[in-house]
C-alpha cells in the first residue's frame, strides 16, 4: 500500500500512513480479507494519540460475484457531484483490469453503501453470511461474555434462561476459547469455561445430546480397546452386535474400525446370517444392513476430503506464497492432507514429472516449518546441498548456534516422513544432514560439560 500524509481524524496533525481505497478481488485475491479484517488504513497519532481507521472513500469490486460497491464517509460532508469526481479514478481503474469480454453492466451501476458497516455485511453477504447470522453471532458473543462475567453460582441460571442461544456455532466459539485459554497457559479463565461448558452439556438439549454422544463414543473405544491385539474380524463382529441397537455407538465403533471392515469381514458376516436362525438371524441381518450403509457414507465423505485436500494442494502449488495460505488457513493441514502429498509425491516420482516433484517437496518443507518451529529451511538446504560429509561436517560446524534440540526433531520427524517417499535420494540427503548436526550437537554437550 502507498504512504502518504493523511490529517489525523481527531487533531487533524499530519500522519503518514498505508492508504488503500480500491479493493480488487480480481486483481489481489487477498483484498477481501484485508477488508474484513479492519487491518487497512489504520493510523495512530503522535500528536495525540489517536488509533483508528482513516474515513477514507473506498471501492470494493468482486468480479467473480458480479459485486461492484462504493462507501464515502458521510462524516467527510463531501457533495455527491465532488463524491463522484473521488471515486471515478478508481472505478476507471476496476474496468481497466478486466478483460474486454470480462465488462459486464453491473459495472456501470455500482451499489452505495451509505455505512462502513454497511459495506461489511454486504461483502460478507456475497460470501453466503447474511446480517441475521452476523446478529446471530452476536448474540453468541453477548452470552458468552455474560457467562464469563456472572458470579459462578449463576452460570445454570444464565444458560437456562438463554438456551435458545445455545446451539452448535456456540460450543464451536466455546470450544475455541477453551482451547485458546489452555495454549495461552491461562488456568484461571481454562477452568471458568470448563465450568460453563459443564452447565452447557447438563442443562440445554444439544447439550445433553453432545454428552450422549461422546459417552457413546468413548463406549465404543472401550470395547475396541478391550479387544486389544486379540480382536479379530470374528471378535469385531460381536462387539459391533452388541452396539446394532445404539446407532451413535455403532457409528463410532465403525469409524475406528473401518480399515478392518473388508471384503472378507462382511464375506464371513454373510456366512454366518446364513448359519443362523430366529432372531439371530434378523438381527445379523440388520447388522449387516447398517454396516453397509455406514461404510458406505465414510467412504463418500472421505472421497469429498480426499477431492478438498487435492484441490487445496493444487492451489498451494500455482500459490506465489504457498505458506502464506498455509498461515491463513491451518486447517487445511490435517492428517488427510499430509498423506495426500505423499500420493503426490508418488505419482510424480513413477510419471518422473520432475518439476512437480521440486515443487511438492518444496511445499513439504514449508509444511515441516509450520509443524516444528525448531525447522530452519535455510540451514537444512545448506547441509542437503553439501557435496560431501567433509562440506556438510563444516556447515553444521558454522552453525552449531543453530544446531538447537528443536532443530534435531524437526529432521528427525522429516526422516521419519520421508522413509516411504518414493524420492529416497533426497531422504538419504536429509539423513546425512541429520547425522552431520547430530555430531555437532553432541560436541557441544560435551565441550558444556
């Protein structure tokens, strides 16, 4: 964003300041969320210390929406005619970076919004968040800052007379700030929430579903577990009809076991329907029935994830900055995602597609760097790229500083992702690397002793 000398609201002393008035989905896929976040043209005072967003007029386009919006301050008093003659350079600019075939008429009748706020719920809007979901949100907030600030014996009379309020988006906010409160260390407010998530399970009707489910859940996992190394397809089969009359239990028992419900499983499940007679019969039956069902929906639900992560993949990799989407979006990076780079890395190693193997395995670097903060790519780049122990032996030497326990993990748990890589020469590089700064780490612990 340029800088440039902005009045301060309050004082009205010179400020420089990052000022950005047009808004251009289409030309920076980043410009939506800069909005949306506040984080633009935010000025703080010297003079007198003001801190604030500049009234500034803005432009917002999204030509993927056919959305074409102008706000102008109304506290600039600014007379339409002057309003327009403002606005009209960056309007031109928004035609200017369509093609010719891309100009369509909403661009010759952009909306108003006569609020900032206005303007917010508009763009917010087009994404599918209408202004009584932003109330609803609202409402979610007012009653958890209500439980956070209520004498501790008054919390079950807080939830009860807002149960209305209490729905799956506010255990999710919940469930956020706890998580949030424990990471940041903070018993105090860890312990509060737990409180009120206990008032929340016990004394409102999802509450009191989501604590059945999670029983169930937990039932279910006693029973696999009690099996231990002993259950077989035959043993999988009992505890599965024992839990056929409980479908929260068996769904969860089939999602933990769901590996071991193969072709064989159900060939043997059909063998004893056929042996059986009388209500072992039906019930088998009935089994069988639900356990197709079940199966079948995790297998569709995981194709759409599978497609998701692969199609998160392909952004990052055509990404200028692959991190920075990682940064922005940390739940892309599950489980199901790592193992989809490694399908990748696969494929692109058996159809010797060199360029998108450099890629992906640059892409699961930066992954390693969000995992482990102990990653230092520049220092593992050096040591990879040593040409032989005696250079690699030096590099490690001149960085022993940057030779930390964190750094040490990070190569190990990279080692430990590479080992089923289909690109063994660069797991063999990064296994000499790690032996490399394990030598120096143990040198220094022994010149410290």
């Amino acid at each position: 964003m340029p800088r440039t000398q902005i009045p301060c609201p309050q004082c009205r002393t010179p400020v420089a300041a990052e000022v950005e008035q047009l808004f251009d989905v289409g030309v920076d896929p980043q410009a939506k969320q800069k909005l949306l976040n506040g984080s633009v043209n935010v000025v703080q005072c010297p003079n007198c210390g003001f801190q604030g967003q500049i009234p500034l007029p803005i432009v917002y386009h999204d030509p993927s929406k056919d959305l074409l919006l102008t706000y102008f301050p109304p506290e600039l008093n600014t007379p339409v005619m002057e309003q327009e003659r403002q606005i009209a350079p960056y309007m031109s600019r928004v035609v200017d970076n369509l093609k010719q075939e891309d100009r369509k008429a909403y661009l010759f009748k952009p909306q108003q919004m006569f609020t900032y706020q206005n303007l917010i719920e508009k763009v917010l809007e087009g994404e599918g968040i209408t202004k009584e979901m932003l109330q609803a949100q609202q409402k979610r907030v007012e009653l958890l800052q209500s439980l956070l600030t209520a004498p501790e014996d008054s919390i079950v009379d807080v939830v009860q007379k807002n149960a209305d309020t209490v729905d799956a988006d506010f255990f999710t906010l919940l469930s956020r700030m706890l998580q949030a409160g424990l990471g940041a260390g903070d018993e105090n407010a860890a312990v509060r929430l737990g409180k009120i998530q206990e008032a929340l399970l016990e004394h409102t009707d999802l509450g009191k579903q989501i604590k059945q489910q999670a029983d169930e859940i937990e039932a279910a996992r006693a029973a696999l577990e009690s099996a231990g190394t002993e259950l077989t397809r035959e043993k999988l089969q009992d505890l599965l009809l024992d839990a056929v009359d409980s479908d929260g239990r068996l769904n969860a028992m089939v999602g933990m076991a769901r590996p071991g419900l193969d072709y064989v499983f159900f060939q043997q499940l059909s063998e004893r329907i056929d042996k059986a007679e009388g209500d072992e019969k039906t019930k088998l039956s009935t089994l069988r029935e639900k356990l197709l069902d079940i199966t079948k929906q995790i297998d569709e639900q995981l194709q759409v994830r599978v497609a998701a992560a692969q199609g998160n993949l392909d952004a990052m990799l055509n990404a200028e900055n692959p991190l920075d989407m990682l940064q922005q979006n940390p739940a892309i990076l599950d489980e199901l995602f790592v193992q989809v780079i490694n399908q990748n890395l696969q494929q692109a190693a058996e159809q010797k597609d060199g360029e998108r193997l450099q890629k992906l395995q640059r892409l699961a670097m930066l992954i390693q760097q969000l995992i482990n903060p102990g990653y230092n790519p520049t220092l593992l780049e050096d040591l990879i790229e040593a040409a032989d122990d005696a250079a690699r032996s030096k590099v490690a030497e001149e960085n022993k500083d940057s030779i930390t326990p964190e750094f040490l993990e990070s190569l190990s748990a990279m080692m430990a992702q590479l080992q089923e890589s289909p690109d063994q020469a660069l797991a063999e590089r990064v296994r000499q690397a790690y032996r490399a700064a394990l030598k120096v780490s143990m040198q220094k612990g022994m010149q410290g002793k």
